[in-house]
C-alpha cells in the first residue's frame, strides 16, 4: 500500500478542513461591532477558500485509493481544532484570534504532510501541500494585520 502516511495527513485535513470552515462561518454569524460591514463579508471568501482547499484535499486522497472522512460524525471525531459554543459572549477580535489559531494548525499539518510526502515520493501531494500552506501563511498575515500584530509565522 503507497502513502500510507499522506493518505493519513490528507484525511486528518478533510476532518480539519470541515471544521475550519464551521469555525469562519460561526465567525461570521456572531460579528458585531467595528469593521463589521468590512468583515462580514470577507468570512465569505475565507470560507470558500477552505472549502476549495477541502475539496482539493478529499479528491487528491480519493485519487491515491484513500477513503475520505465523509459525515460530521467522523469531523466530529477527528477534528483537532476546537470549536466554540454559538453564543455572543467573543468579541469580533477574539474570533479572529481563534481563526489564527486554527490556521496556525492547519500551517503545521500542512508542513507534515510536505514532510511525510517528501519521504514517501508523493511529489504530487506534496506540490498541492506546499501551495495551501502558502495560502494559510497568508491569511495569519492577514488577520493577525487586522489585530494589530505581525504574522510571526517564522516563530
């Protein structure tokens, strides 16, 4: 059996991705206060930029044979980034905060499976890997710019 390990990274990344996701769109439902008319509508983008790279994921591990997490049981189950209850008790910065978190996440999973593709001569998996860690890294920058802070992707 080829990729074991890849096939392992892409479907942690299916149940993690699916969350994600979960997490922008509560985001976007719970924002109030300054920035919300800039804001609200941006959750959309990110949204559909995780939900792309979702998509990218689950027909890559399709593609090698593997068998993707396919019902919010298994997300549930498998996610490692943690969610919040629905309630309007986070501000709109400590939402984004939580974003940078879970992209933070996402950027480290990413770097596994670069790793553990380059061991396995997964090339291909590799290539789209480094390419969304790309996309995450900017979106830290972003979020952490519109915090106030730097991306300190380098630490």
């Amino acid at each position: 059996m080829k990729y074991t390990k890849t096939k392992a990274v892409l479907n942690q990344l299916v149940a993690d991705l699916s969350q994600m996701s979960m997490i922008i769109h509560q985001t976007h439902w719970y924002m109030r206060g300054p920035n919300f008319l800039k804001l609200h509508p941006l959750m959309d983008e990110f949204m559909e930029e995780i939900d792309s790279q979702l998509d990218v994921i689950s027909e890559r591990l399709i593609a090698l044979d593997g068998i993707p997490y396919s019902t919010l049981k298994e997300m549930a189950e498998n996610t490692k980034i943690q969610d919040w209850p629905g309630e309007w008790d986070k501000t709109t910065p400590e939402r984004l905060a939580h974003l940078v978190d879970g992209y933070r996440y996402l950027e480290d999973l990413y770097q596994h499976g670069i790793e553990v593709s380059d061991v396995e001569k997964d090339f291909s998996t590799q290539d789209i890997f480094i390419g969304l860690k790309t996309a995450i890294e900017k979106k830290i920058w972003m979020i952490q710019a519109e915090l106030g802070s730097a991306p300190e992707i380098d630490e």
